[in-house]
C-alpha cells in the first residue's frame, strides 16, 4: 500500500488507524523478556543473597510445574544450577502461566488490570534484575496476547477455530511488526501514485498524419490536438514515447535514417519525445518488436526505468493496444476512420480524441 500510495495511504484507502501501537508493544515486551532472560543466564548467579533467595525459591516453583526442567535440573545437578533454572523458569514459565491464568478470568478492562497489576507485582529480589525484567516483559507480552485473542474470538467460535485463533494472535503482532517495518525500510520514500508516469504513442494516424512509407521530413503533418496533448502530460511530469512500426525498411521503400529523418520533424512540431523505438521489419521476419508484438514497449519501458504498470499505450488501430496487453500495460485506443469496427469493439479503453485519451490518463479511470 505505501509503495502504490506512499505515506499517505491510509487517508486514501480509508483505513482506520489499525492495531500497530498495541502490535508493536507486544512485540517490544516479548523482545525485552527474551532480551534479559538472555543477560540473566550470561550473568554470573547470585551475586547477592536477596537474589539468590527468590531465585530459589522461584525455581522450586518451576521445578514443580515442569517435569522436563526437572529432569535438566537435576542432570545438571550442581550447586548454582537452581539459578540458571530460574532463568528458563522466568523467561517463559511464569509469564505464560500467568497470561494462561487471565485467558480463564478475563471478562473486562478492570479485570485485565487488575490481573496485571499482579503480574508487576514482583518478588522483591527480582526487581530491578534481568530476571525481573524478564518475568514483566513476559507478563506483558502474555497479557495482551490473551487481550488480543480475546477481542478477536467472538462468541459462538467452535474450540478448533479458539485454538486458531489463540496461536494466530501470538503470531500477528511480531509479524505485523515486521512488515511495517519493511515497508518503511523499502517504501518509506514512495510517492503517491497518481496515473502512468509514461505514456507511448503510435506515430502514424496517432501523432502525425500517416503518409505511407514516408522518408520526407517535409510531409510530417501533426493530428488536431497532438501538441496540446503532449504538453499537457509533459506538464503533469509524464514521459513521452513512441513505438512505431515502419516495415517500410525492410520493404526497401525507406531507409533508417529516413525514419530518423522523419521522426525529428516530429519532434521539431510535437516537442521533445522521451524514448523512440521503431521497428524496421516486416510482419513476416518474425521480429519481436513489431506490434501487436510487446518488444519495443519492453525496451521503451527499460530504458526509461518504468515498469508496464506505469505505461499507458495510445495508438489508433488493434495492434497498438494488443502490443500494450502483451507488455501488460494499459492500451487506449484512439480510432480514425481507418481503424476497423472490430478492433474498436474488442478495445478495452476507446477514446474518441487525443485529448480525451489524455483525460483518461491523467484522471487515471478506465472507461470505455
Ligand atoms: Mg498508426
Ligand atoms: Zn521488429
């Protein structure tokens, strides 16, 4: 949404404010808790005997509620191991039972409080220590955990869909964390989109008069409307093209550098055009540029850095507007009276002037 939209997505989409802040306090607990249950394992035990005190006694507590820490303890089985039990038993044991405690109490805001008012209640040589950190973050990260689950199960959920809903709500917020923070990281600089930032137009019975296998600059002669449109999307910041098939080369009837020739004339009556591209085969070389072939879009497009989602193809019969299909690019159809019934027919966008070609570009709706 921030890269199609930029910043200011939400306004345009008419989103809500979304769930980010509580998203990214669970979050921030989970990562504390975790954090200093790591330091408290790294630290030397019990420093001081207030600390080793509750330690203990902390870890006969989780002795008694984990049979697999247990065993571990007692494997282990030395003088400081009940500390380093304490570490695993304050990282995750009680801070989970405590959230598991409210999951069955919990009916409302002064309950939840109240159930985390105990949660904070520490024992007193944990304050203040990792371990103690520890322990809060869990509780933290257990409370609205459940708090989230809680608002997002609603009554008359079968148990299967509860459990679902119960595991999806640990993993939303991290996850919901993290994809805010990759879009700022990629996106944060997107603009708002606002309609193809490049616009390829046919040449001949689009922008000039066409005049068959024309090598003379002399008999470049524009369409009603074409400089005016151009400079209307060059206003808007829109970058020009052509794509043009001139067969005429491999016909013999023209040179390259006829078309050259030809095409800065048009440039001399139209303005500046961006990126030309014209194909010199014919239809039966097999070329991959020549429309209703995409090529010379694809190279149009490469060299101007924009992707087919940002180009809209403007030209006056079928092949013009399936070669943008084929590119995956927005084809308009413009027709003269040389264009065939069928191929207006089976357009996706017709518009009836150059300047109403524009209009739908720089409006950015489609309509037929
Ligand atoms: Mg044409
Ligand atoms: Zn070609």
């Amino acid at each position: 949404m921030r890269r199609l939209h930029g910043p200011s997505w939400r306004a345009r989409a008419d989103e809500g404010p979304g769930r980010l802040r509580e998203h990214a306090l669970t979050t921030t607990a989970a990562l504390t808790s975790v954090a200093a249950a790591v330091l408290h394992r790294a630290r030397p035990p019990a420093h001081s005997p207030a600390r080793r005190g509750s330690a203990t006694r902390l870890g006969e507590a989780t002795r008694r509620n984990s049979a697999p820490q247990r065993r571990g303890a007692t494997r282990r089985g030395s003088a400081t191991r009940p500390a380093w039990t304490i570490g695993r038993g304050s990282t995750a044991r009680p801070a989970w039972t405590i959230g598991r405690g409210s999951t069955a109490r919990l009916g409302s805001g002064s309950r939840l409080r109240s159930v985390a008012g105990r949660g904070w209640a520490l024992p007193g040589g944990l304050r203040g220590t990792p371990g103690g950190v520890a322990l809060a973050g869990g509780a933290v990260w257990g409370l609205l955990t459940v708090r989230f689950a809680v608002q997002r199960i609603r009554p008359g959920r079968t148990a299967g869909e509860i459990a679902k809903m119960a595991v999806t709500s640990a993993v939303i917020p991290p996850a919901a964390v993290r994809h805010r923070i990759r879009g700022v990281v990629l996106h944060g600089r997107a603009r708002p989109w606002a309609g193809p930032r490049v616009v390829l137009f046919d040449r001949d019975d689009t922008l000039i008069r066409d005049v068959p296998y024309n090598g003379d600059p002399a008999l470049v002669e524009p369409m009603p409307g074409a400089r005016r449109a151009l400079d209307r999307l060059r206003r808007h910041g829109v970058r020009i093209g052509v794509v043009s098939n001139q067969s005429g080369v491999a016909k013999g009837r023209i040179t390259a550098g006829d078309v050259r020739r030809v095409n800065a004339r048009v440039e001399e009556l139209l303005g500046r055009i961006d990126v030309w591209e014209f194909c010199p085969h014919d239809g039966g070389d097999g070329c991959g540029c020549r429309k209703p072939a995409p090529g010379m879009i694809e190279r149009a497009a490469r060299r101007l850095g924009a992707l087919p989602s940002d180009i809209a193809v403007i030209g006056d019969i079928g092949r013009d507007v399936e070669a943008a299909a084929a590119a995956g690019a927005r084809g308009i159809l413009v027709p003269t009276a040389r264009t065939l019934p069928a191929e207006i027919a089976v357009a996706v966008e017709t518009a009836p002037t150059l300047r109403a070609a524009v209009d739908l570009v720089l409006g950015g709706r489609r309509r037929r």
